[in-house]
C-alpha cells in the first residue's frame, strides 16, 4: 500500500506526482498576468520581446510583492499607476512597496495608465530611454552640493 504524500506512485484521479513548493506570490503573479489591465495589456505589446531594446518580464514577484514591469539588467521595476492606486490603503501600500524594491537595489518608475492609453508607443519609449539612460539627479538624489553661481 503507497500513502498519499509519500511522493511514490500517483495520486488516485490525478497526474501524478506532488504539488510543487511555490510561494505565494508566484501563483498571485501568474493571476495577474491572465488579468492584465488595459494600460498594461497595451504596454506589454510594446515592451515585450525586447522591442525597445530591453527584455522586461511582466507581473514580476520580488520578495512579498508583485511589480507590474520588471527590467533586471538596469535593476527599474515599473509601476503603471490607475486611478486605484489613490483609494483606500493603496497609497501606504504602494510606498511600502517602494521602499523596499528601493532598499534592495532597485529603481522604481510610475507610469500613470491614462499617459499609456494616450500614446502606449510614446509611454513605451520613455520607459525604454529611462531604464537605458537615467537622469542624473534624481528627487532623492537632490541632497549634493548647490549649483555654482552661473548654473542655476
């Protein structure tokens, strides 16, 4: 007789073979790729398949979060920010969220949906050219020394 669990032989009704160890995030991602919003949706045509010079990966789990837009080669996660993000406790999560990618390394860019569903192409585009070639001062960045008289 084999017990269920043990790994040995397949589950009756079944495929055989156990459930793999995922974390939940993992299985939270692949939902969310299948429910993709519509500035996403029209953003991932244009990013992906490394159309705009990048490859970037979609609904990409990092730690306990999911990022809408994942680029690992220049470390930009991208956030396409709809009118939910404004409601509710979104906003505190989001800064969480930030914070984080932010404490691991990572930048993060956030795109508002209606500037994608404007021009997804130009969206695309500005993504692209900030993940290739950042600014150079930015917000957080402002604390360095005052221009030199002339420079203002």
């Amino acid at each position: 007789m084999i017990l269920p669990g043990t790994g040995r032989g397949t589950a009756e009704g079944g495929g055989g073979g156990g459930p793999q160890a995922h974390r939940p995030e993992v299985y939270t991602a692949r939902k969310l790729r299948r429910e993709m919003s519509l500035p996403e949706v029209q953003l991932w045509q244009r990013l992906r398949g490394g159309k705009v010079g990048l490859k970037f990966r979609r609904q990409h789990p990092i730690g306990p979060y999911i990022v809408d837009f994942y680029c690992r080669e220049p470390g930009l996660a991208v956030e396409v920010d709809g009118e939910g993000h404004n409601r509710g406790g979104r906003p505190q999560r989001d800064e969480r969220r930030d914070a984080f990618l932010t404490e691991n390394g990572l930048r993060v860019l956030h795109v508002a949906a209606a500037r994608i569903l404007k021009d997804p192409d130009d969206a695309a585009e500005a993504i692209a050219a900030y993940a290739a070639c950042p600014l150079h001062h930015l917000p957080e960045e402002a604390n360095g020394p005052p221009p030199r008289a002339g420079e203002d």
